[in-house]
C-alpha cells in the first residue's frame, strides 16, 4: 500500500514560476455543451481520463497549478516542440525542459493544448500521466462540477446549468502572477488566514506556511491555538519534480473548527511547515462538491448530506 505523508503533491507544478502558455479549444459544439466524466479518487486526488494525440492518459485536476503538465517517460508519442524553457522552482534551483502542443480531448471537448514537459515520477506515475491546470478551466471559458460522491467531472459552457443546485458561493482573489484561485479560512480558535491556495493537487485537508502559523501562535489568542497542537513528524520528500529533497518537520494540530467556501467542518487534522502558500486541500472534496467558473472567479461549495 502506497502511502503519502505532508505535502504530496508540491509535486510536478505551480511551485515553478512560469509564464502560463494560451493555448484556446475549441469544442464539438460551441453553444452550450455539457458533458459529465467519470472521476476517480484516491488518496484525495481527483483523476479524469482524456485523449493526448489519440492516446488515453489520467490527468490530475489540479487547481493548486497554473499550468497543463505531462510526464516525460509515459509515452514515445509526445514530440517536443518549440524552443527549451529555463524554469525555477519554489527554491530558486533552475533546470531546462520544454513544451509540446498536442491534440487534446476531454469527453466532447477538444482542441489544441500546450502542455509542459516534467520529469518522469514512477511513484506519480502510477497514480497518473499529467496535471490539467487551471490554464484549462480558464482558457476553456467552462463551468466544472468536481463530485467525489457520485464519481464524475462535469463541463458544461452553459453558465445557467447548475442554477438550481443549492449552494455557497465564495469568490475567490486571483494571484496577479499565477492567477490561481487565493481564499480566507477562518480557524476557531485561532483567527482566520487568507490568500490560503484552493490545491485540489495537495491531498491533504490543510497545510499552513510557517509564516501563517507562527502568526496563529502569537496572536491574542495564542494560547487557545497553542492548545490544538498534537506534536511534531516528519513529511515525505519535500519539493517539486524538478528537485526531490530531504523530509522536512511539520508540526502537527487538530482544529476543533474550520471554516472554509462558507462551510464549517469539525475536528480537522491539519499541519504547518516550510512551503511557499498555505493550502486548503482535495480533502474538503469529502465533504461537499464543488462548482467552479474560472472566469468569473467564482467556487460554490455543495456539502454532503
């Protein structure tokens, strides 16, 4: 049994500081096309099924990324194209790779779509080919339904479908350089934390920077959050697919409150240790689907009954 401890998927993505590149579909049917995709789930990551050139891949839908990712090693079907990129990732360490722009179909929708190129993860590819990024929601112009419950994606260009579906709304900031969706959690007790990632790429329920957290423990109600700590461990490999590093410490806490996407959950396990964004994570998936429109900068939370 494979198991993940920490920050799993800081992984092959948005840690690296690169400049998103456009890359418009099209559709079958431009007026109003809907289409529902089985999803899986497992170890808190969602994973659709979609078409590259002609062949089936597993992609992870991930929001915590702000850009459309393909593993090298999955395939001799992936022609590089376009010169080669020099990327950096979260701890400044720079290496080359590239970008290729291929055939892209996800139930009906289809069309030309740029994807970069990562570093072959045997562990990560066992789980799945390639990370679909919010450079997709956005570009598509779609409205995406992610439910765990009933085990499927929907897309759908059409803004009104899901009107009628009881739900709360949040709109979320967009980080000027990333554009990746930024929301406010509010902890009790504790205060609350904003510009927290929406990273449906990190499989855990939350995960705050030390920046974050050592503002928690010095608050006016220090003492009150200093009681929900619950130890100290040691994560898995901390870092992205550029650079494997060492475990790193995490301290441990148990909320007895969170509120997050206008939702209070109860006794959350959480931690906090060195990263570059406090997350809230593909856990909350349990507990609620999601409604999400890029483009308006908009997330409605449905919680399960």
């Amino acid at each position: 049994m494979i198991t993940f401890g920490g920050r799993f998927l800081c992984l092959l993505r948005a840690c690296l500081v690169i400049i998103t590149l456009s890359s418009p579909l099209s559709t079958l049917n431009s007026k109003n096309l809907t289409d529902t995709i089985p999803l899986t789930f497992k170890y808190n990551m969602p994973v659709v099924k979609a078409l590259i050139n002609g062949q089936e891949r597993r992609f992870l839908l991930d929001t915590g990324s702000s850009a459309s990712i393909l593993m090298l090693g999955t395939g001799d079907d992936y022609a590089l194209a376009g010169d080669s990129i020099e990327m950096e990732d979260a701890y400044g360490e720079k290496q080359l790779t590239g970008y290729t722009q291929a055939d892209f179909r996800l139930g009906s929708f289809e069309g030309k779509k740029n994807f970069y190129f990562m570093p072959y993860n045997e562990v990560l590819h066992g789980l799945f080919d390639g990370i679909l990024g919010m450079d997709y929601l956005e570009y598509m112009g779609v409205v995406v339904k992610i439910d765990v419950k009933r085990g499927h994606l929907i897309l759908t260009t059409d803004k009104r479908l899901f009107n009628r579906e009881k739900r709360k709304k949040t709109t979320y900031k967009r980080d000027r350089t990333d554009r990746l969706p930024k929301l406010k959690v509010k902890m009790s007790p504790g205060g609350k934390v904003k510009n927290v990632l929406f990273d449906t790429g990190f499989n855990e329920m939350l995960e705050l920077r030390m920046e974050d957290f050592s503002r928690l423990m010095h608050s006016r109600r220090g003492e009150a959050f200093r009681q929900q700590l619950t130890g100290t461990a040691y994560g898995g490999n901390q870092g992205t697919a550029l650079q494997q590093r060492d475990s790193v410490g995490r301290t441990n806490f148990r909320l007895k409150e969170m509120k997050a996407l206008k939702t209070k959950l109860y006794d959350i396990d959480a931690h906090a240790e060195e990263t570059t964004d406090s997350k809230l994570g593909a856990a909350i998936l349990n507990h609620g689907a999601v409604i999400i429109n890029a483009r308006k900068r908009k997330i409605y939370f449905l919680p399960a009954e």
